[in-house]
C-alpha cells in the first residue's frame, strides 16, 4: 500500500532540493527541516540521508539548517546518540509516570515502552538538543496534569511541556481511551 510506505531516498533528495531551491529564490537563508507523521525512527537510513543530504546541500548554498523531530523515543543507544549530535529539537512524545505512558503508549509488541522512552528522554535532556515533552491526556489522566508536568519538570528539564487533548482514533477507542471533559483539560491546563 503505497499510502503506508516510506519516503525513498530519491524523494527526500528531491523534496530538499526543490525546498532549498525556493529559499534561495526567495533570498532565505534559514532552512528548517521537520520529521513527523507517524514515526520517522521506522526508517532510520531515510531520516539519516535527509540530515546528511540536507546539511550538505545547506553548506554548499550558505543555508543554516535545522532540524526538528517527533517521536516516540523507542529506540536504542546508538540512535538516541545520534539524534542528540544531529538534532536541534526533539519534541518526544511521553505521558507521564509509568502506569500512564504503558497504559497509553505500549510498544508495537504490547510491552511497556515507559523504561526506554524515559532512559531516551534522560540522554536528550543531558545533550544539547531542546526537548520538549509532549503528553497526550486523556479523561484517566486529566486531573493529574499538574503532577505529570511537575514530575516531568523534575526529572527531565525540558525546554517545554505540550499537553494535548486525546483525539479519539480506533486503536484509542478499542483501548477504552477517551478525551478528557474540556473544563477539566482548561483548569488544569
């Protein structure tokens, strides 16, 4: 299904290309390259290729390039090293303690993801990248807000915290996952 299937290499080189091109015809100079929908570390060699090809073709034009992900921080050491040394903002998506990131965000096999999100979260905020956390809130975890933000205040540092209201797919519905009463999300917000 091609709808499903990730970019080629051929594509990014031309998508950047055509980007770059239309900075310098307009006199930028500032280029600014985002990764998301859906999870961009499912194909790390095309997200390797776009930095690299990227910062390359932004050197040889004079473009100062940066680069911005989301994700959802399930990924081993080598790759978050990367990201930290490759990135100048992370946006990671991270629910909060424990019980709430496994109960919204397992990983694809059904495990807990809590323990990799949060070593992953722990380097990005040792490194020089901004983070930026965002948690998706639900109507379990509406009234929990401030101490979500304050435990990801203390054991984290991020530059931000971005709490968005769940919006309802078929996976959140199978799972019993609702968006939060409106009032609530604004009073605790």
């Amino acid at each position: 299904d091609k709808r499903h299937s990730p970019m080629t290499t051929n594509l990014v080189r031309s998508a950047i290309d055509e980007y770059f091109n239309v900075l310098q015809e307009k006199g930028g100079r500032q280029a600014e390259i985002h990764f998301f929908g859906g999870e961009p570390f499912f194909v790390p060699d095309v997200v390797r290729f776009a930095v690299n090809y990227a910062r390359l073709q932004g050197t040889a034009r004079g473009f100062d390039v940066s680069f911005e992900v989301i994700t959802n921080g399930l990924f081993n050491q080598r790759q978050v090293e990367w990201i930290a040394s490759s990135f100048d903002t992370v946006i990671l998506s991270l629910d909060g303690p424990a019980d709430i990131q496994n109960l919204h965000r397992p990983a694809m096999n059904g495990k807990p993801s809590f323990d990799q999100v949060a070593k992953n979260a722990h380097y990005l905020s040792l490194s020089d990248v901004e983070l930026v956390l965002r948690s998706c809130i639900t109507d379990e975890t509406v009234d929990r807000m401030p101490e979500i933000a304050e435990w990801m205040a203390q054991e984290f540092s991020p530059a931000s915290v971005c709490f968005e209201s769940l919006v309802p797919s078929p996976r959140s519905v199978e799972s019993h996952l609702l968006p939060p009463d409106p009032w609530k999300f604004a009073l605790n917000f």
